[in-house]
C-alpha cells in the first residue's frame, strides 16, 4: 500500500456512490490495521465543491470529487488492488488536507 492509491470500493451498494477510495496514510506507518482514506465521490452526485477543498479528478474514466471532509480510517485488509496512483497531484490533495486541518 502506497500514499496517494486509489481503491475500488469494495462495498458494491456504496460504489454507486463513492466508487473509489484514496489513500492518504503515509509510507512508514506499518503494523496497523487500518489506512486513512478519503471517499472519492461521483462529481454529478457531489453538489457544488468547494474550492481547495474538494478537488475533483477522473478516475477509470469517471469524474470524481475527493471529499476530503469525510476521511475515515478504514480496514486496510479491505484495500486490495489499487487502480492508480495519485502521487503527480499529491500538491493538490495535501492542499486540500490544509485547508481542512487549518494550515492552509
């Protein structure tokens, strides 16, 4: 598992929803069970994002937003293959978690 890999989301009934999840733990956390992750969400089903806050990408194809609002610590045996790595945008996502955390 790496920063900045995107998931499927293993819940199918979500996946209507929220179809990819995005790592943001570090690298050098090992011996949990868990990875931070924030939902990434179908842009037509998000609303108006904010700026900075949420920004969107394409995915497989799809448009999504990050909703970096709603990170969770989710169970890394779930995680399984990841699709793509967003480490090129990663100046991107870290903005988005100082706007959220209050760095920005």
């Amino acid at each position: 598992m790496a920063r900045f890999d995107i998931y499927r989301h293993p819940d199918a009934s979500l996946r209507k929803s929220t179809p990819f999840l995005l790592d943001l733990q570090n690298n050098y956390i090992h011996g949990v069970d868990t990875r931070i992750v924030a939902p990434m969400r179908l842009a037509r089903m998000f609303g108006l994002p904010m700026r900075d806050l949420n920004p969107s990408f394409e995915i497989a194809g799809t448009q999504v937003v990050m909703d970096i609002a709603a990170l969770a610590a989710f169970p890394a045996a779930d995680l399984r293959t990841p699709i793509l790595n967003l480490q090129g945008q990663s100046d991107v996502i870290v903005d988005a978690l100082d706007m959220l955390f209050g760095s920005y």
